[in-house]
C-alpha cells in the first residue's frame, strides 16, 4: 500500500513539520489496519453492479419534518441528506470502518495521523454544473465548525488550519494535542457544501428550498411535514465510481411521513410504501396477518447483522436533583422489571441490554483483566471499586421484584431517603421524590408505565409524559427533562462520537447527545485513548474499559434489544447475494420487474429466517 516517492514524503513532511515517512493509502483508508479494498477495485462485494435503473422507493418515517437543512440545530431536518450531500469519501458497511474516494480521488497521511491532504476529483460538480473545488472545501469546514451542529462544532475544532499545496489539493493540519488517529476520517466524512451558493443563501436558517448538493439524487416535490421525493440525476458526476457501482438504482426515493405507529402500519398493509423495518414486537407477532403476507406478496424475514446493539435505556438527567448521586440512580435501576415487561408486554422476543456494544466483540464481560485492567487501572482513585471487583449485571434483572424493590430502598436509605406516609422523601431536605419521563413515541408508554408503577412502590412521585416531536427535540436540545427513553446508536469502530455522547465537554454544551450530563475524567480520558489507538487489539480493549466505566456510572437504566432485523418488504425488489456486515443496505435495492440483471442476486431468505 505504501506506493509514495521518498520526495513525496519530504514534501508533507516539510509542509506539516513531520520528521516520519507518511503511509500512503492513495484510494482508502482504514481506522485500523488497511482497507479491505485494493486499488483498482472494480465495485463493493455486497453490491450487484449489473443492477438496472429505474422504478420508486417509498420509505417511511414516523414523526414529522420541518427543514430541509440537516446541518444546524434548528428545526427537524427531513430524512435524505445522504442522497443528496456527499463528502470528501465514503464509508463502506462491510468493514468497521474504511473510506474510499468520493469527491476526493485520494487521501495522504503520515504515520502519526496528525494531518490529511486530500486530491479532489476534476470531474466532481454540484447540481448546478459548478465543480467541487477547495474553497469549497475550506468553505464547508469554516462554516460547519461555526454553525453547524454541535457534534460538528466540536470535531471540526480540532482542525489548526487548512493548507493548499495544489489547485485541487487541500491539506488539513490537526491540533497537536488532540493526538486522534480518527480525525483524518473524520474530515472524510464532511458534507462539503458549495460556498456560492451560501453566499447567497443564509446556512443557519431552516428552510424549505431545496439547497444545492452534488449526491446522486436531487430534491423533486416536498410536501412540508408529510413527505419528501428525490429524483435520481441521470447526469450524476459519480455514477461510476466503484464505491458507488450497484447503488442508488431507484429513480426516486420517496419519504412518507406519519405521526403514529398505528397509522403507518395500515398504510404498509395497504401498500403506501415499500419496506418497514419493524421495531414494535407487538406488530411483528400480531399485525402481519393480511392478504399480502398470507399469499406471499409482502415477505417477512429476520436478518441477523454483525453491528452493537447499541444503548437503548432510560437515561437520568445527572444535572438535575436527585440524579447527581449515582446511588440514587443505581437503586431507582431495581425498579425495571425486565423479565415482567419483556414476557408481557415484548412477547418474549427481546434479550436484556448489558453492554452498550452488546452483539460485538466490544462489549465488557466478566471482570477486567490482562491488557483491559491495565487500560482502567490509572483510574482506579476515579472509579468505584465495582469496576474492578463485579461483573455488571443490569439492576432489575433477578425475576423477583419484591426483592429488588426492596434493595431499592435499603440503597435510596443510605443515601439519605426515607419513606414518610407513603411518599418517598429526603430525609435532609424534606423533599418527595418527583420526576417526569419524557415520551416522544407512544410505543414506548407501556414499558414507562411499567416503570413509573414500580417506582410509585417506592414511594415516588411518578409521571409519565408524551409530546409532539418538535418540542421532545426542543427539550432534549435544552435538557428540559428529568428522565427519557433513548438509544444511542454505536459502531463497530466508535471514535469521537464518543465524546458528542459522554463527554464533559459535551455535557455543557446544548445540543450534544450527552443527555445523561456525564461529567468524568476517566471517561474522557478513555475517549481520547480510543481515538488514538494504532491496533485494533489495544482499540478493543480500551473500548472495553469506556464501556465499564459507563455501566458502573449508573447514569441509564438498560433495556433490551435484538441481534437481528425485522424487516417487512413488499416483494418486488432485487437485493445483492450479500448482506454486509452492518446489516441491509437499501441502496443497493432495486426494482425487479426491471430488466434482469446479470450479477448475483439474492434469493427469498437467504441468510436470514423468512415467513
């Protein structure tokens, strides 16, 4: 892979100050190791190339939408932007994760990663015929890094300046205290905009004009907080890209909105729109038992994927009283009665959440040792001593409720609550117990209730409250909240991300997915370790340990996932031979009535359970 000139390498090295022979992966780079890709390939293993063009997706999306600028705080932005913003490379779902070439033909880093010098492609345009070019570039990432979203904001930061060695190259020379082996895929993955057209367009403002990108598609009809279409450019610069072969075959890609569960499931029995990926447990046992699934029109399948659960829990918001005391949220935890709500209310499907990379390589197990322990063990004044001597177990989870409720209150007594006529109160203060669970999705209003009912056991002062979308958003934005249900999603290579979601930095500043307020110098300093970790091996492990620490804060309640997709589709799609590691990949669809291609497709259930 390393195919650079000795004089190549003395040329950044006298640019960016580096004194090491820089590693070249002209085409891709990896987080860890190399790409899976060589040079040259010819199109993604998961992908059929020979997929024809033509036909519509329609897709759905429960809530509402009131921007079409996804970049910014304000508004709900509608689902899509990947269609139409494209950045520097692209991320490929096979691996944990590796970029390839986009908008950039090439990428260039020394070995210690503190720089990037990508090569912008002379053939890249945005939709207006005006070519991608580094003003552009430098453009996007002044912009961005001031205006844009908070998790943008805070990677783009780490930039110390921007260089241009030639007139398609651009160079971005990191912070040398950040030491974040990351950060060159980082700025791979930004949405670069066109400069002249937000010249004359404000960037921080929602909007129902399409804005100018250079993806495969382009906006065609919006019909604000209902639906948005995309037309598939026939001209798109990018169409023959390998990293790009077999994908985006539909002519138009359509998002229907609706604002209830019940709702959008009639819509698909009745054939609105294409493909449900069903997440309620109820539906998948009870509601697919119309015409088109009986005579084999809509397929049901259950397809296992290779990517972490996942966090999904109720999260205390530490920045409120009484939930600064990890002993307080540790024994409002006993009051989660999995076995009860998953038997009950989950029809048994689901298996309880321990780990917030559960189904991965990345989840803590057992008690830290050998290269884990040595990750934690600077830590140690830092953390309670749990972390070293127990083996997390999710409160809650034992089957008896009686006994962990009683648990709960031998623990709430500790730390200073007692019970008086009934209502669970601070001993020092005299002040009940009384909090909110914010809801923005009624599926989730059981499983709260549940909650809700076995803590009024305990002597709290409990509601349950459902709102519309845009003022859960504000809320959450605001940390208006005392305590949600929330998921946070991870990879199989997380990095900065990170700190958007634990970070201290984060906690104080609106707009992060820190909803918890994690405030913690171990996490923090596990955060920058894994972000500069060189083998996979030393990554692994330190990812490990962010995870225990995490779970012994105490700062969410755990709930439940599955290790596979439920997906329900109308049968009238093409899909690859292949299904990639992080699970299906619509794009590479497409329609069958079309004429037959001459690659590899893949037959009914194939990989996955079909009914």
């Amino acid at each position: 892979m390393i195919r650079r000139t000795l004089a190549a390498s003395v040329f950044l090295a006298a640019h960016v100050g580096l004194a090491t022979l820089a590693e070249a992966q002209d085409h891709g780079i990896a987080m860890h190791g190399a790409p899976k890709y060589d040079a040259g390939f010819d199109h993604l293993d998961y992908v059929n190339p020979d997929a024809p063009k033509g036909g519509t997706i329609r897709l759905a999306v429960q809530g509402t939408f009131s921007s079409l600028n996804p970049f910014i705080i304000k508004g709900v932005p509608a689902r899509g932007r990947q269609l139409t913003f494209e950045s520097l490379m692209k991320r490929t779902w096979d691996e944990p994760f590796s970029l390839y070439g986009l908008l950039a033909e090439s990428i260039e880093v020394p070995e210690d990663r503190s720089s990037a010098l990508f090569v912008l492609r002379p053939e890249a345009k945005f939709h207006d015929g005006s070519p991608v070019t580094v003003d552009d570039v430098v453009f996007s990432w002044h912009t961005l890094q001031d205006l844009g979203r908070p998790n943008l904001q805070l990677y783009y930061r780490q930039v110390e300046r921007v260089e241009q060695p030639g007139p398609r190259s651009v160079r971005f020379v990191f912070d040398a205290m950040s030491r974040d082996r990351e950060l060159p895929l980082i700025i791979g993955l930004m949405p670069i905009l066109s400069k002249s057209y937000y010249l004359t367009v404000p960037f921080d403002e929602t909007t129902m004009v399409p804005p100018l990108g250079s993806g495969p598609y382009r906006v065609e009809t919006v019909d604000p907080g209902r639906s948005v279409s995309y037309r598939r450019d026939p001209d798109y610069w990018g169409r023959h890209l390998p990293v790009n072969r077999g994908q985006h075959n539909f002519d138009r890609v359509r998002y229907d909105y609706y604002r209830d569960g019940n709702t959008m499931m009639e819509a698909f029995s009745a054939g609105e729109y294409d493909v449900r990926f069903e997440t309620s447990e109820k539906r998948w046992a009870t509601a697919y038992e119309f015409p088109a699934v009986r005579d084999g029109r809509v397929k049901l399948e259950d397809q296992p994927h290779g990517r972490p659960s996942g966090m999904f829990a109720f999260v205390f918001n530490s920045r409120r009283a009484p939930f600064q005391s990890p002993d307080v949220r540790h024994a409002l935890a006993h009051a989660f009665d999995f076995g009860w709500v998953n038997e009950t209310l989950l029809y048994g499907a689901y298996v309880r959440t321990q780990s917030v990379f559960a189904n991965s390589v990345l989840a803590s197990r057992g008690l830290p040792d050998g290269d884990e322990l040595a990750v934690l063990e600077p830590f140690q004044d830092l953390l309670p001593g749990e972390v070293f001597e127990q083996a997390y177990r999710p409160a809650g989870g034992t089957g008896d409720v009686r006994a962990d409720l009683k648990a709960a209150l031998r623990m709430l007594s500790e730390a200073g609550w007692v019970v008086r006529d009934g209502v669970l109160t601070q001993a020092g203060t005299g002040r009940p117990l009384t909090f909110e669970i914010l809801l923005v999705d009624p599926r989730n209003e059981k499983i709260a209730l549940a909650f809700a009912r076995n803590l009024e056991r305990l002597g709290a002062d409990v509601t349950v409250r459902t709102v519309d979308t845009p003022q859960y958003q504000y809320r959450l934005n605001t940390y208006d909240f005392d305590v949600i249900m929330y998921r946070w999603g991870v990879s199989l290579s997380p990095g900065n991300e990170q700190a958007y979601y634990w970070g201290s930095n984060a906690a104080a500043q609106e707009g992060t997915r820190n909803y918890a307020g994690v405030r913690n110098a171990a996490v923090d300093a596990l955060i920058e370790r894994m972000t500069r970790e060189r083998e996979r091996d030393a990554f692994v492990n330190t990812v490990r340990a962010l995870d225990r620490v995490l779970l012994w804060g105490h700062h969410f309640v755990p709930l439940f996932h599955l290790n596979e997709d439920r997906v329900a589709r109308w049968d009238r799609f093409g899909r690859p031979a292949v299904t990639p590691l992080y699970g299906i990949v619509t794009e590479t669809w497409w329609d069958r009535d079309l004429t037959a291609p001459v690659g590899p497709t893949r037959s009914d259930g194939a990989g996955s359970a079909t009914r």
